[in-house]
C-alpha cells in the first residue's frame, strides 16, 4: 500500500493511500480475519471473485490504517452509516475516511477533521458515456459541453462530483445534477463549483495520481466552517480526461 501525494493546497492531515489489487489471487486469510461477520457475509454474495477480492482486501486495509490512527485493534473496530450509507467509526475517535475501488486498484482516503470523500474510475470510450450526460451534468453543464469543445471533459466532471458528494455523505445519483464544475477564472488550476446542495460548508476537490487508464479525485468539505454562499473555488487538474463505472446510474 502507498500513501499518494497530495497537491499543494490539500489541507494538513489529509492522507491517501492506493492499494494494488490481484483480482485472480484467493482471498488472504490475514485479511478475511479482520472482517467482521456482516462485512464477511456481504463479501460473499458477491458473485464474481474479483469482487470478492476488492470488498476484502479494500475493508482490511482501512481496517489496519484506522487502528494505526486510533489504536484499537483492526478487528476490534466496530462502524456505523449515515441513511446514505456512509460508514464512520462508532463510539472511537478516529479519522472520517472514505474508499473507492475500480479494476485492480483502491484507494482510502482519511481525514482528522471534516468530510473526505475519494473516487477512482476506469477509463471507457467516450462513445459510451455519451448517454449519461443528462444524468450526471447540471442544465449549465450540459450548455457548456453543447457549445465549446474546449469544455471540461464529462469524465472530469465525473470523478469530481463523485468525490464530494461522498464527502457530503449525500445520495449520489440524486444531486450529481446539483453540482456544476467548469474552469474557474480564478487561481490558476483550480474548479468553479456551484451548487444547490443542502449545505453551506466550502467544498473543495483535487486530482489524484492514478495508473494508466483510471482517474482519480478527492473531496473535502470542512464542517467546522458555515458560510451562506454555495459558490466556491476547488483545486483541480484542466484538461486532466478520466473515466467512469456507471452501472448504478446507468441501471437505475
């Protein structure tokens, strides 16, 4: 497992980890141990291995970097989830965390304060992800893209709106339409964001490094701060084309 490196600006204590995953390897036995009963019984209705692999290998490696952080032992650690589905430590102070997984590669985000959320995807053609633009982009959004080929790429788009609204703790396939991200007039690198979101709190989002054919993003909204304006700037890669696993959206 490697820690990433963050891009200048990331507030202080925030930490990504990227786990490299052998989907054709058996579960490891000092990985399936750590897994309570739910999180293993989840794990094997799973029906292809590879997924297997991924749900167990991702959850016993947040496991082990959470007890690093708080001190109880990895399967010791007990969790609870928002009405979305969000996990936190219950009853343990630790950090907020967030996981993403796509193909052979996961990532694990961790945060001393705030919300974090953290999205990997793997890259499609784009010839694919044309019908998912009027599910995933705000009417503005949708503008953009109809008139200027210099737009910010979907996928870029993507992986950004899906980092913070699993910061927010938020059904993603219900607001993706209620964030817009373009090219800010700003700071060099950096996003506009503009939001109808219920919540106030300044959000921000940067790139991550990803392997060859995925991309990757992290969100961060700090709760301790309220402001009434739902615009704000977020630090990001222009131009950075990226990709997506759109079953949920694309399925219902």
């Amino acid at each position: 497992m490697q820690r990433l490196r963050l891009a200048e600006g990331a507030p202080a204590g925030l930490e990504v980890w990227c786990l490299a995953l052998d989907l054709n390897a058996p579960v490891a036995d000092e990985d399936d141990r750590l897994l309570s009963r739910t999180e293993w019984q989840r794990a094997q209705r799973l029906r292809c291995h590879a997924d297997v692999v991924r749900a167990v290998a991702t959850r016993a490696a947040l496991r082990r970097l959470l007890s690093a952080h708080t001190g109880i032992a990895p399967e010791k650690l007990v969790f609870t989830q928002n009405a979305y589905g969000k996990p936190a430590l219950e009853n343990a102070d630790g950090p907020a965390f967030n996981v993403s997984h796509s193909g052979h590669v996961a990532l694990i985000a961790l945060a001393p304060g705030g919300a974090v959320g953290v999205d990997i995807e793997r890259c499609r053609p784009e010839a694919e992800l044309a019908p998912l633009h009027g599910l995933v982009l705000s009417p503005s959004e949708q503008l953009d893209h109809a008139r200027d080929s210099s737009a910010l790429p979907f996928m870029e788009r993507w992986v950004v709106k899906e980092a913070v609204l699993k910061a927010l703790g938020l059904g993603i396939a219900d607001h993706l339409r209620s964030l817009s991200i373009a090219s800010s007039l700003g700071p060099p690198g950096t996003y506009h964001l503009e939001h109808s979101l219920p919540m106030s709190s300044p959000l921000q989002a940067w790139p991550l490094p990803a392997p060859s054919g995925y991309a990757a993003a992290l969100g961060y909204v700090d709760k301790s701060y309220v402001d009434s304006d739902c615009t704000c700037y977020a630090h990001g890669a222009q131009g950075q084309r990226d990709s997506t696993t759109f079953q949920e959206i694309h399925h219902g």
